[in-house]
C-alpha cells in the first residue's frame, strides 16, 4: 500500500487512492494562536495519527533559544482509507472557543478498490 502525502495546495483537487492506502495532511499551524485545525472525516477512514509538529517536521520538545516564541508548526493528520468511493476530508482552522473557523479547506479523495492479477 502506498503513502499519499497531501498539503494545503492540494485542497480542492481530487487525490487517486486505493483503499489500504495511507493519506497523510499536513497543515501550516502556529498553536500559540489559539487557532488549530479541526477535521471533518468520513467513515470510511482510520485516523492512524493526529499531532502538531515543529516548523522543521520533527516531533517533540524544542531545546530552549532553538526556536522563536511562537513560531508556527505543521498539523500531521495521517489516516487509512478503509472503503473504496468518493471522499471528502475538510479542515478547519479555527479556535475552539470561537463557532465559525477562519480558513477551511476541502480535500477529494477517490478511493478505488485494489485489483488483484487475477481478479
């Protein structure tokens, strides 16, 4: 099975999977903000991974003077797709505290069954 990354330039634009596959997003997020994005998944995909990680794409904790206060990082959402069909995975970038997000963003993903030689 393949690993399909995807990033906010790919948004609107229809991704050709295989059920099996991994699809993994990642998206601009500055955590201290208070804005961090939020999805909305369909059924029929297993989120395997959601976490924040540093500017450079390294998980963990940040030495003290390495990085500037505030200084952004990616949203990692890495999930299985586990049915075949049209998909739509959207994310939104708002705060929790706040109903309407700042910035959302829709991806397409068609999912196919994977046929084997003799089938």
């Amino acid at each position: 099975m393949a690993l399909v990354r995807l990033a906010q330039a790919d948004a609107g634009e229809t991704a050709e999977v295989r059920v099996g596959d991994t699809v993994e997003l990642r998206l601009p997020e500055a955590k201290t903000s208070g804005y961090q994005w939020r999805w909305q998944l369909p059924d029929t995909v297993r989120v395997v991974a959601d976490e924040h990680v540093r500017g450079d794409g390294h998980l963990g904790v940040v030495a003290r003077g390495e990085r500037p206060p505030g200084a952004g990082g990616i949203r990692r959402l890495a999930f299985d797709i586990v049915g075949a069909g049209r998909h739509l995975v959207r994310a939104e970038l708002a705060r929790p505290w706040e109903g309407e997000p700042r910035r959302s963003v829709t991806f397409i993903l068609s999912a196919t069954e994977d046929v084997g030689p003799n089938e």
